[in-house]
C-alpha cells in the first residue's frame, strides 16, 4: 500500500505527507507539536527545508541554526542532523535524489 498523499506518524509529536515524486526531487510536508523533534540521523539526499509556519531549530553537524516561517534551510547530503519545534510548526522539505527510502509505492 503507498504512503504517496497520506498524512503519517513520523516520530512522537511529528506527521508528514510524502507527495508525488518526480524523476529526481521529491517534497514532504512535516507537521511539529511545540517541543517534537525530528531525532538526528543523516543521508546521501542534498534537503532544503522551508518553513511555513512557526519556528524551527536545526542542528546540523553540530551547528544551530533557527528558522521561522517564510525561511529556508540547505543541508548538506551525508550530514547529520535533527531538528527541534520551538513552537507549533510546519516544514516543506525537498529532497533530491528522491529518497526511496521513504515511500512505499
């Protein structure tokens, strides 16, 4: 059964819907609780997250950085990282290549 369009629990506090890749780029939408935190982990896929609502801190490598509505994220393939809600929040994440690690076709 696909995962492609439907909302599914991600990690505590944290939902996302894997929409229809294309040949190589694929987009998530990821919804935070206040306080829920994508748990750190890395993988060859380049991620650009926007947010489009709230506020979100990312590690990356170590390093931190916040962004708010309206604000963008790149992260390195390879790098780890996690990310942390400071507020209810909603990310637009794009991936390439697509992560078929991901989607259940």
């Amino acid at each position: 059964m696909t995962n492609i369009g439907k909302w599914e629990d991600a990690e505590p506090g944290v939902i996302r819907k894997i929409m229809r890749p294309g040949e190589a780029l694929m987009m998530m939408e990821v919804h935070f609780e206040e306080g829920a935190e994508g748990y750190e982990h890395a993988h060859p896929h380049e991620q650009m997250s926007y947010c489009l609502k709230g506020k979100v801190e990312f590690t990356v490598e170590g390093d931190k950085t916040v962004i708010s509505a309206g604000e963008t994220i790149v992260i390195p393939g390879g790098a780890r990282h996690s990310a942390k809600a400071l507020a209810p929040s909603a990310l637009l994440d794009c991936f390439t290549p697509v992560r078929e690690d991901l989607i259940r076709r």
